[in-house]
C-alpha cells in the first residue's frame, strides 16, 4: 500500500541536502590521497584502496540498511545512520595507520548509505512527480559527491585532512537531528517482519527481474568508469607533467557542478521523453567526454572539459536510471533500489581500486581506453534494460 502523505517542498530540498553531505564524505579524502599516504607512511599504491573503502561500505550498506526502509520508518534509519556515519568519519580523522583508517572509511561508507535511503523515500512518496523527485534528490547526491572533493581540497590543504574529515562530522551530526526533527514521519510495511527476510528480498529482486539485472550493469559500468577516472586524477595531476597539488585536483569539483546540476533536468526530462532517450543522450555526452580525456588530456584545458562531460552524463544516466528502477515495481522501491545500488557501487568500487593500478601500467591514455569501453558496455546495456521495463505493465506506475 502507498503512503498518503506527500512530500512538501521543503521537505524534498531537506532530504537533498541531507543525500548530498551523508555521501559527501566517502569523496573528500580522493584530492588528499598523496597527503594521506605520506601522513600515514604507506606508498602511494594504497591510494586505490583508500579511495574504495568507502564505496565498498557503502555497497554493503545498500544491502543492509537501505531495503529495511520498506518496512521500518526511514526518517529515523536515516537518522540514525548520519549519527553513526558521524562517529565513523571522526575515527577517520584519529586513525594513526592505514588498517583503522580502512575500517572506519568502510563502516562509514555502509552508514553513507543513507544517502541512497533519502532517495527510495522520497520515491515513495513522490506520486506522479516521481522524477522530478528523484532528480532532485539525485541532485544532491551529485552535489554531494563534487563538492566533497572541493571542499576536501580546499579544507585539506588548509587545515589538514584529519581537521577536515572531523568538521564534516560534525556537520553530518547536525543533518542527523534534522531529519529526526522535520521528515515525514512514515514507513510502508512489505508483509515481512524480518530482518533476514528484507536482505533476502535484495538477490531475489536481481533474480527475478532481467530489466533490472541490464539497468544495473549499466550503471556499475559508467560508475566504474566514473570512479576510476577521478580515484586516478589526483595522481595525474600530480605528475611533474603538471605538478599540482590537492587545491587544484579537489577545484575539479567545480567543473563537475554543472554536470550535478543536469540530474534535474534529466529526471524532469525522463517524465516527459522517455528514461531511454535521455539515458541514451546522457551517455553520450560521457563518451564524448572520454573521447576528450584521451585527446586533449595533456592540457589543463582538456581535462577540464573531458570531466565536464564525463560528469554531465555521468549524473543524467544516473539520475534516469534510478527515476526508472524506483517504478519497476510499486510498493519494493527499497528493495529494488537496493539490489540497483549494490551493483552500482560494487562495480564503482572496482573501478576506483583499478584506476590507480591500471594508470601506472598503462598510463593516462590507457586507463582512457579502458573507461571508453565501460562506456559503450553501459550503453549497450542501458538501451535493452529501459526497453524491458518499458515492456512490464507495472513498470513507473505511481508508488
């Protein structure tokens, strides 16, 4: 059964804001990674896997916490995940060797999954409206994700990045009692009362539904893409062929604004066109934007415009495709955006762990190749997952 209760304005600009910081600190180490490896005296090789642990947390975060929200209230999952997302972040800022800043960046990560929760509950409750809610929501996660990097940049390299990583747990506390204080107080019951019967619903929905299994691949694969692209430019940027330092590697983050911006559009867009199409266009923006990457990327110029793009259609597709699989089956948004966001971010992960190592045996050229095929995989998938849910009778019915 849907819930009545609709979500006013104010409320979809809170859970917006709250997306954007709770996914925010999974990012902000990634302009740092030189900083952090000298700090923590490890070699520069365990860059990759400073900048996966959040994301392999927050996988596994999609799988735990996110499909409890079809059953449990998720204003207060929410709520109680940003408080433990703040403890978390703060252990990171302690950490005095590379094994605990792991454990914390993946725990956090897990908890970081709230971001993901703001969405399916927006979903829920969003009506007819459900991709300018999901776009907007999307918005602020993509918001969340740039403007981690600048301000962990920026933040960093002024106070250093333990100061850096303490103050935005403290902000993400701040957001914690928002969310308790002012979203809507609702839950939707699944029939199942176990916790072990929620996480087993995950695997069943991959299983059972194929247009789901092609939307998922396609997002893992621009994800991994995405991911391997920016766990990578840090260390490019820092080759004496440029010589920049975290500042100038976190600014990048502004360019990507823009492309934050187009998940708006995009899920507006999808109401209106179709999700195929745009998701169709968004992906070639990225290609393009890869395309510029291998030919212009020895400018500074170039990798501005080649991260623009990437970003653009990065967040477009994105922002689509989650519009798509919240309305492939009404009343298991969770559930389906969990088993989504597993393998969305499972894939991302691999893509930011392989990045560095792919960028020092082949290069920046190379690891450009590498992302363009992911880029046509995402494509290709994309195209046949929307024509399947566009085949299913319940596929974007009003939740």
């Amino acid at each position: 059964m849907s819930d009545p209760v609709v979500l006013t304005r104010p409320q979809i600009w809170l859970l917006t804001t709250v997306a954007g910081v709770a996914i925010a600190g999974n990012f902000s180490l990634q302009p740092l990674l030189p900083a952090v490896c000298t700090s923590l005296g490890v070699p520069i090789s365990a860059a990759g896997w400073i900048a996966a642990a959040p994301s392999l947390g927050y996988a596994a975060g999609l799988l735990i916490f996110v499909p409890m929200g079809d059953r449990y209230a998720a204003n207060r999952l929410i709520a109680w995940q940003l408080a433990g997302l703040a403890l978390c972040l703060g252990a990171v800022a302690l950490a005095s060797n590379l094994g605990v800043l792991l454990l914390a960046s993946t725990l956090g990560g897990a908890l970081a999954s709230a971001a993901a929760q703001c969405a399916a509950f927006g979903s829920k409750l969003a009506g007819m409206q459900r991709g300018r809610v999901v776009g907007t929501i999307a918005m602020g996660i993509a918001l969340g994700i740039l403007l981690g990097r600048v301000v962990g940049g920026a933040l960093g390299e002024a106070l250093g990045w333990r100061a850096m990583t303490a103050l935005l747990g403290a902000v993400t506390l701040l957001m914690g009692s928002s969310v308790a204080l002012w979203a809507p107080r609702v839950h939707e019951s699944v029939g199942e009362t176990r916790v072990f019967g929620l996480l087993r619903a995950v695997p069943l929905a991959f299983c059972d539904a194929p247009a789901l299994r092609l939307l998922a691949v396609a997002g893992g694969a621009w994800f991994a893409m995405f991911s391997g692209t920016w766990a990578v430019l840090a260390l490019y940027l820092a080759t004496p062929a440029f010589g920049f330092g975290p500042i100038v590697a976190g600014s990048f983050g502004l360019i990507g604004v823009a492309g934050a911006l187009s998940s708006q559009f995009a899920g507006r867009a999808s109401d209106q066109f179709g999700p195929r199409v745009v998701m169709q266009l968004a992906l070639g923006v990225a290609i393009i934007g890869v395309v510029s990457l291998v030919v212009f990327g020895h400018s500074l110029w170039g990798l501005a415009l080649g991260i623009f793009l990437i970003d653009v259609g990065s967040f477009a597709a994105q922002a689509t495709n989650q519009a798509l699989i919240l309305g492939l089956t009404p009343g298991r948004a969770g559930r389906d955006y969990s088993a989504y966001m597993v393998v969305y971010y499972g894939l991302g992960t691999l893509g930011a762990a392989c990045g560095p190592v792919l960028f020092a045996h082949i290069g920046w050229k190379g690891l450009c190749l590498w992302s363009l095929a992911l880029c046509f995989v995402a494509l290709i998938c994309a195209n046949f997952g929307a024509r399947r849910a566009r085949a299913d009778p319940q596929a974007m019915a009003p939740s």
